[in-house]
C-alpha cells in the first residue's frame, strides 16, 4: 500500500523513476555521444575542402586525396560507425527504461487504488480511472522516455555544436543562437494554453470512455428497456465533444508548428546569407563555411523539437496531475495499535448516526440495536431506510465518523480493528453479486485461496446451485463472462452465495442476497444455512418476510429509525408497521398502502 504524498508533480516522478533513472541516464549518455560523432564529420569535410583548396593546382588535390583518402575513409567510417553504436545502446537502454517506468507506474497505481476507501469510487467514475491509468501513464511515459531524453539530448548537442561554432567564427555564431530563445519563449507562451487545452480534452475522453463502460457492462438493461436510440445519442452528443476539444488542441498545435517551422528556416536563411558574405569577404574559409552552415542546420531541427519539448510539457504535466490525483487520494489503514478480536461475539450498535455527506440529512439516526453471537438477526426496511449502511458500517466500507455512535464487536469498537482482520472475518452477499469473467469454478474459489474440490462443491450445495451447474454441459468449467452475464440473476446471486459460504468464516452478512431467487429456492438456502452455520452469526437483510420470520431477532428500520425490533411473533403482534407488511405480503392486507415498502 502506497503511503507517501506526493507535493508536487517533480517528486513524483522522482518517485516513480525508480530503477529505471540508470536507463535513462545511460541513453542520454549514449545519445550524446551518437550527437558527438555527427558532429565531427563536418569538421572533417571542412578540413579536406580547405585543405584542397590550398593545394593551388589539380594535380597536387588530385595527389593528396590518393595519399590520405584512405585515412579520411576510415576516419568517417569509423565515427558513423561509433554514432550508430552509440544510438543503437541509446534506444535500448532508452526502452528498457520505458518499460520498467510504465510497469512499475501501472503496478504502485493498481496497488493503491486496491486499498482506496470505498466512498472514493462512488465519487470517481470508472472510465475516468480508466483513462488515468491507462492514457495519461501512457503520456507521462513518452514524455519521460521519448522527449525527456530527447531534451537533454538535444541540449548536449546544442553546446557541442555551439562549442565547436564559436571556433569557426564567434561573429557568426551570434545570430544563429539568439533564435535558441526565441523558439524557448516561442514555446513557453503556448505552454499554458495547450495545457488548459489538453485537460479538457482528456476529460472529456475520461467522459466518453465511462459511457462506453457503463453501455457495456449495463447492455441487458438497455436492450430491455428499448434504450439504444437513447444511448446512441448520448454517446455522439459526448464524442462530439470530446472530437471539439482535440480539434481545438490540434488547431493549437499546428499553429504553435507553423509559426515555429518558419522561425526555423528564417534561421536557416540568414546564416547561409551572412556566411555567404563572410566567405567573399575572406572572413571564412570555405570549408568552414560549409562546416559552420552544416552544424547550423543539425541544430534548427533539434531546436525545434526542444520547443515541442517544451509545449509537450504542458500535456504530461496535465497527465502527471491526473495521475497524482490519485496517488494522493488518501488509503484505507489500520489505526495505531490495530486490534484482531474474536469475531464470534455480540455485535453491537450504539446510538449510530451516519451520513454519506455533510450537506446529506442523515440515513441512520440513533440506530441502537444487539445482534447476540450465534443467532439469525433479521432486518427488515424500505429502500432507503439505511439497511445496506449498517451492512457497509460493520465492514468499515464507510468508516464512522467519532461521536456519531459505535460499532463494536465483543465490546471492542470496529474503528479500533483491522480492516483485513475485519473483513476477512465476516463474509458479505450483495443484492447486486460482481461475477469475475472466469469459470464457475473459479468464481466459488476466489473467496478462498486453499479451496480444493470438495469445498467447492460443498460450498454449492448449500446455496442450490449444483443441479443448475449439472445443467451446463462443461459443468463447474463453465464461463460465466464478464460480470456473470450467461447467469441468470438468481444464479448470480446463488453464485455469490457460494463464495460467501466456502469463506467459512463467524459471521455472514446477507444484503438482500435472496431476492433473485424463488420463494421454494429460499427456503431450501436458508435451511442449509442454518444446519450449516449452526452457532455462527448470520444476519439477513430483507424485503421479503418469509425470509426474515425465522430469524431469532428482527430490526425494522424505517427512515433511518429503529422502528421496533423482536422475534417474528412479537413483532406481529406489537408493531403495525411490521404486521402491515406482513399482511400486505401474505395478501391479507391492503396492499395499496406503505409504498416504503
């Protein structure tokens, strides 16, 4: 689990550089000895121009090359050798740093978001955490592998290159660096602009991208309520969008292009025109004009790409921000001195009052209430009566805030426990079961990590899924798909159950986790449950009577409220609210009354 903060976006990707900095400062050293060796033909091709013209006549050129042709060759050679060398080395420790960066960004981001609280998802939509972990690592490397390197190199080759200017002629070397700034300042004034650019962009794609998640994965809710036309709609609407905002980003980059290609060839221009004249005037020697207007052109391009270097910034700085955003986001941790209580003792809640936000009326208001170890605690409520809160309070999915209550188990309060300790002692059944894109087999096996065989299908038994596995032709191999979209929801449900049920663990919550299923499928569930789990905490929440009316003790929550809590007859016959429901459900009572319910 991630623990350190990151102030600023240096620090970072200082941290995240990490076992791959060798590579990068081996590339640089490398590509800066491939921007050495370019650099020295020019000064060899000056030499041998000079030198044949200084020989006076035909003969004596023709004389010297056949004496020292050789050499030179093998002098070009060799350096052209040395640069290919030198660039070959550069792009691989270059790559290898690439991917250790990226690997490493990919594993400490998915490592940290495992441990975010749970409230942090509910308010970061998942296309967006997507994106960020996804395109923007994406950005981020390339401008740490790709223009990072690329900048210190071109920085190296400029001062090599202006070295060896400034000892052909100072006078002319001048006007060719005074554009070096132009281009810097050129390009730090789009900075700001493609930066602002570039986050709307990518936002706008973090929107796209969570549209197209939610259509996928909801795509039996939108085929069943004739939505496609809708999301068709929906979809366009933001593409358009997001196809505007890099519109705008690219209309900003080919004009931030434009301008600069021709402050570089003005540059280019005007050096061949005042060494031009520097040569008829016998200031230069014609070989190192030759030399001084090759070494000029070699740094308009590199000049150029440190002015994309620098307008590139503002994108990966976008990127940095998105990504630090959540590498800040604040982990679940245990408190000093974290407990790990037995779990097979009295769960109790004292005067429980809870909020998802300030600005929110509470959706548990003083809620008191003693689940005794080893019984069936029932709860039973309207949707919205803060039922699957307390379910989520226990697991310390939300922690509690002080002074709104406790929670404790065996009189040890759950904010003083370990989370892992916590939630690997009791076992949760959602209404809404996630099923991982594997086999049946596996999807019982996860809650578990030294399942075998026989606890597998021990562990359907119980929850009434073998004769529905037997039903499928590869049995407990059968893949299930994304979310468990070949099962039915009763079946998903059963499923999760299952998972639950090999955990084998003190307590079980079961969160509306029989609604799926039919009334006899019910019965037959918790029957097994209670032979099973005999002397284990079971606490059932309900909308459905017949599946609470067992159960040793029964809370009623209504708007946040205990409303009344006893064992199935008690509550019959002392509170209306319970008796309604029972009635209306029984079809004995008037059924057009308590939508609550």
């Amino acid at each position: 689990m991630n623990k350190e903060t990151f102030p600023t976006r240096l620090s970072m990707l200082a941290s995240f550089l990490r076992g791959s900095a060798g590579y990068f400062l081996a590339s640089v050293v490398f590509a800066s000895l491939a921007s050495l060796f370019d650099l020295l033909n020019p000064k060899i091709v000056a030499f041998v121009v000079d030198h044949l013209l200084e020989s006076g006549n035909r003969a004596d050129a023709f004389s010297w090359i056949r004496g020292h042709l050789f050499f030179v060759a093998v002098i070009v050679t060799l350096f052209t050798a040395l640069g290919a060398l030198s660039r070959y080395l550069y792009n691989l420790f270059n790559a290898k740093g690439a991917e250790k960066l990226v690997a490493g960004m990919r594993n400490r981001l998915f490592g940290h978001i495992q441990h975010l609280p749970f409230s942090w998802f509910m308010e970061n939509p998942t296309g967006d955490i997507i994106q960020r972990c996804t395109s923007d690592v994406e950005t981020v490397k390339m401008f740490l592998s790709e223009q990072l390197t690329g900048m210190l190199r071109i920085v190296v080759m400029l001062a090599i290159a202006f070295f060896f200017m400034c000892g052909i002629s100072l006078k002319l070397t001048v006007p060719a660096a005074v554009f070096v700034p132009v281009i810097f300042l050129y390009s730090l004034f789009f900075h700001r602009g493609i930066g602002r650019t570039f986050l709307t962009a990518d936002e706008e794609e973090g929107k796209l991208s969570s549209i197209a998640q939610e259509n996928l994965t909801g795509v039996r809710v939108v085929r069943a309520f004739g939505r496609e036309r809708y999301e068709e709609k929906r979809f366009a609407r933001q593409n358009t969008a997001y196809t505007g905002a890099y519109k705008k980003l690219g209309m900003l980059i080919s004009i931030f292009w434009s301008v600069g290609d021709f402050i570089s060839g003005l540059q280019v221009m005007i050096i061949v025109a005042l060494g031009a004249v520097m040569t008829v005037r016998g200031e230069l020697t014609p070989g190192s004009y030759i030399a001084f207007v090759s070494y000029n052109a070699m740094i308009a391009w590199p000049v150029r790409m440190l002015g994309r270097v620098i307008s590139d910034m503002s994108k990966a700085g976008v990127s940095v921000d998105r990504i630090r955003d959540i590498m800040n986001a604040e982990a679940e941790s245990d408190p000093a001195g974290a407990l790990c209580p037995p779990m097979d003792r009295d769960i109790e809640f004292s005067h429980v009052t809870f909020s998802y936000r300030k600005d929110m009326p509470p959706i548990l208001d003083d809620v008191s209430f003693t689940v005794k170890a080893g019984t069936t605690f029932g709860i039973l409520g309207g949707t919205g009566s803060g039922k699957s809160t307390l379910a989520a309070l226990l697991l310390g999915l939300y922690p509690l805030p002080e002074g709104s209550g406790t929670i404790t188990v065996g009189g040890v309060d759950v904010r003083r426990i370990s989370l892992p300790w916590l939630r690997g002692q009791v076992a949760l059944v959602m209404q809404e079961p996630f099923l991982f894109s594997g086999t049946i087999r596996e999807n019982i096996a996860i809650a578990r990590k030294d399942a075998v065989e026989k606890d597998i299908i021990k562990s359907a038994e119980i929850s009434d899924l073998v004769e529905t596995i037997n039903n499928f032709t590869d049995k407990y191999d059968t893949v299930v798909g994304e979310r468990g979209v070949t099962l039915s929801g009763g079946q998903k449900q059963r499923t999760a159950i299952a998972q639950a049920v090999i955990r084998d663990t003190p307590v079980l919550v079961f969160d509306d986790a029989l609604s799926a299923v039919d009334a006899e499928t019910d019965v037959k569930i918790r029957h097994a449950l209670r032979e099973e789990f005999r002397g284990k905490t079971v606490i059932l929440i309900a909308h459905r009577i017949t599946t609470l009316m067992e159960a040793d003790q029964i809370l009623i929550l209504d708007h946040g409220k205990a409303a009344g809590i006893g064992s199935h007859e008690e509550l019959y016959a002392a509170n209306p609210i319970y008796r309604k429901v029972c009635d209306i459900q029984s079809g004995t009572g008037e059924e057009a009354e308590n939508e609550d319910f």
